[in-house]
C-alpha cells in the first residue's frame, strides 16, 4: 500500500493547475489513483438523469480528484509546508517542516 503524508480532513495547498492558490480540505484520498479530492476545487460538471436521489436530474457541480503531487499540506500559521517525521512517546507523528510543530 502506498503511503502519503496528506490524510482526510487535512488541509492543502493547490501549487499546480487550474485552480493553483486555492486551500481546502481534503475530502478523501485515493490511494490506488494517487489522487485526492479537494473541497471547492477541480469542479467539473456532471450530467444526470432523474432519480431517487435527484428527482429533477439535470446538472450537478461536483470536485474531481486532482494528482497529489499538486497539493500541500498547510502547517499550522497557514502557510504550505512539506512533512517530516518523528517517532514521539512511542507515536509517529508528522512535523511541519517550516515551523517544526506536531501537524494535528
């Protein structure tokens, strides 16, 4: 299984395409894809058909996964760093880079 230094609920940094400057959170990670999906960002347009869910149908703005080496991870002043790691009270954890601090 791959590892990644950017989990869900974390917050990132958009250095690369479209949407480049932009931070949100991280909704879900795709391992197999090397991908995850931004909150707010890589919109795109999804047709549908009425449904249950979607009684009217029509068009719906959704995120689509962007590559994962297009996001970093925030520290805690909001500024993007890159993660180091370090084994605490037994623990690994993730360390900011810019800043040293434990990321949460």
């Amino acid at each position: 299984m791959k590892k990644f230094n950017i989990k869900k609920g974390d917050t990132v940094y958009v250095n690369a395409g479209n949407d480049k400057g932009k931070t949100g959170k991280v909704l879900e990670v795709l391992r197999d894809k090397d991908r995850v999906i931004v909150e707010g960002v890589n919109m795109v347009s999804k047709h549908t058909k009425p449904n249950s869910k979607a009684p009217q149908g029509g068009i719906l703005k959704q995120e689509a996964g962007i590559h994962i080496s297009n996001v970093q991870l925030m520290d805690a002043a909001g500024k993007p760093t890159k993660v180091a790691h370090k084994v605490v009270d037994g623990k690994k954890v993730r360390i900011a880079k810019t800043t040293g601090e434990e990321i949460k």
